[in-house]
C-alpha cells in the first residue's frame, strides 16, 4: 500500500500548481499525453476550467490516501499521504460550482467530507440525491447494469460522507487547513 501511496504522492507533486491534472503516466514518469485517434482528454485528464470531468479519477486516490495516512497515524508517510490527500482535494475544489453538480463526482464527496469541507460535501450529495430516479436508481434504466452498479456505490458513498461529517462535528481534532493546489 505504500509504494502505490507513494506513487500517487509522486503523481500529485509532478502535477503541482497546474490547473489541468494529468492522469496517466508512462514508466519513466512522464505524463502521457490523448492521442489524436484515441480517447478522449477527458480520460488522460481532469480539468479544472471545465465542466464534466471525471471528478472521481482525483477523489478516490485522495480518499485511499486519507485513509493510509489516518492508518499510520503520526509521522513522515502519514504527513506526506495527508498533504497529497489534502492537495488532491484543493484541485478538485478548485473546479468551482461544476463539482457540485456533477454524476462524476460522487467520490469527491466523500473526499470532501474527510478533509473536513463538510459544505461541499452536502452540496455534492444533495445534488446526487436529486438525480435518483422513481425507480430508486441513480440511473435512467432501471434494468441496466450500470444502474445497479452506480447506484449501489453512490449508496455507499452517500453513507459514507455522513459518517464522516459526523465523527468532524464530534472530533476534538481541528478541521484540516486546505491549501491552494501547489
């Protein structure tokens, strides 16, 4: 877990202070650039100036992070996993009134809530809440696998930013400071 934490640290220094965030990277860890014929940007990178981006391709690398730190606890990796976690959450607050309001960021919330921006957090699950269907999915077909699937890990990550929020507002511990990415 810590050599991945650690390339994931690696991943959010390289990306310091850039308003696009790449995600992929080669073996000698450069980022790797959509090719013309292939995927589209949005699969190589989220960026912070548009609207629907996958929002959740930073959100979750930031929660595993959290969590190895909160593990570890105290010392050198816990303090480098937490600063990464936290840089990781500025960028995706950086992307302004999209976040709030996007499918693709449901993990994101739970990023959220864990560095303690409970108001962004609730503004990215009520929005979610929104879009869930008569039916109880989050999705348009009710029958689709996908919609079994999103709805069932929206549910938990619903579950989890209420858990989180509660244990910040009975936590003796100060809110995190977020600082601009970079």
């Amino acid at each position: 877990a810590k050599h991945a934490a650690d390339a994931l640290v690696r991943m959010v220094e390289a990306n310091a202070g850039d308003s696009v965030f790449k995600l992929r990277w080669d073996s000698s860890g450069g980022a790797v650039s959509p090719p013309p014929d292939g995927l589209p940007a949005l699969f190589y990178q989220v960026d912070s100036a548009k609207p629907d981006q996958l929002y959740f391709m930073l959100a979750f690398p930031s929660m595993v992070l959290f969590e190895l730190a909160d593990q570890l606890r105290d010392g050198h990796p816990a303090a480098t996993y937490r600063h990464a976690a936290l840089s990781l959450q500025a960028f995706l607050s950086g992307c302004g009134s999209a976040l709030s309001a996007s499918m693709m960021a449901h993990k994101a919330s739970v990023s959220a809530a864990m560095s303690g921006e409970s108001d962004l957090a609730l503004r990215i699950s009520r929005f979610l809440i929104t879009q869930q269907q008569a039916h109880g999915g989050f999705m348009i077909e009710a029958d689709a696998m996908d919609t079994v699937d999103q709805s069932a890990e929206i549910a938990c990550w619903l579950r989890l930013v209420a858990r989180y929020i509660t244990e910040e507002r009975h936590s003796d511990s100060r809110r995190p400071e977020l600082k601009a990415f970079g």
